[in-house]
C-alpha cells in the first residue's frame, strides 16, 4: 500500500499478503521510512515469515529520489546493501535491485530527472526501466519462450492469444526456481 512505512506493512503482512497463500511476494518498503525506522529489521521480519511459508521473495531495493536530505540517502543506501546482502546469503529471495539504471552516477543516489514526475513516483520512462530491472532479475527463473508468436485472436490483445498458459503453482525456495509454465 502507498504512502505507508515499514513498520505499517509488517503489522498487516501475514493478514494482508501470507493469508492468500501467495507463491511469490514482491515486497517494496523503505522509501517513506526515517533513519530511525528500523526498516531492516522489519524487513527481515516479513521476508522471513513470507519464507518460511514457503513463498518465494522478490524484494526490490529502495529506490533513489530527489526529496530525501543527505542523511536519508545514507540510510537508504545503508539499507539497500542489507538488502543485496541479505538476499545474496538466503535461498528463496530474489532482488530487483532499482538502483541499477536510471540514476545518475554523479548524484549518488539521485533519480535521473527524467525518471521520476515529482521527485520520488516514476514516469513513464523511470516505469519502462524499472520494468527492465524486475525483468531481468526474474529472467533467470521464467522458461524463455522460443515460440513465434502467432495470434489466432486479436493479435494485440495477450489475454486471447498467451504464449504461456498456467501458474508458477510449484515454487522451489532453495533454487529460487519457478514451475508450471507451458509453453504454447
């Protein structure tokens, strides 16, 4: 949910997300947190709960913007490496690292202008980067499909003409590993 800190989103976690039984989670917290948050201990919290109900992990570091002050960027920074770290040393956590593109190298931890419309949400552009960098983080674990595409309905229209039918139903945590997709 926008606008909430951490500590917001791990007390409602287990009801809100865990009680669906999800396969995956995408957990996105941090960026409206204060220095004095404990953003990774709540984190950790609700990384290893959804883990331990055997849900696979997509974490998304805290991505950069043109409001936080210096300490706030330290902090986030702070955080994200804990997050990298974290995930690098525990099976069934995948990482859509946002600061990998669309910021710029001299401002450290600032957006590039042309990636976000009021300092922090994204534009279209930030959007279509940050789409590339879920993508590319999930891309080890989706089958590529190697089909051409062909479209027997509309040929815009994805939902009448999938390349992939089923479910990531059986999610292996240890080898952060997806199944149940067939290709068409």
């Amino acid at each position: 949910m926008g606008g909430q800190e951490s500590s917001q989103i791990v007390a409602r976690f287990a009801a809100d997300v865990l009680a669906h039984n999800p396969a995956i989670v995408s957990l996105l917290a941090g960026t409206n947190d204060e220095p004095d948050d404990n953003t990774t201990t709540h984190l950790e919290a609700m990384y290893e709960a959804a883990l331990d109900a055997g849900v696979l992990v997509f974490a998304h570091t805290i991505p950069p913007s043109t409001t936080y002050s210096a300490g706030q960027d330290t902090y986030r920074i702070a955080g994200n490496n804990w997050i990298r770290e974290y995930a690098r040393s525990t099976p069934g956590i995948i990482v859509a690292d946002s600061l990998r593109r669309g910021r710029t190298r001299q401002a450290g931890f600032k957006p590039l202008a042309t990636h976000v419309h009021d300092g922090i949400h994204p534009s279209l552009a930030g959007a279509t980067s940050g789409g590339r960098v879920i993508a590319e983080a999930l891309r080890p674990f989706v089958p590529v499909n190697r089909v051409r595409a062909s479209a027997t309905g509309t040929p815009l229209n994805l939902l009448t003409t999938p390349h992939f039918t089923g479910a990531i139903g059986n999610v292996n945590t240890t080898t952060k590993t997806l199944g149940g997709w067939n290709n068409q």
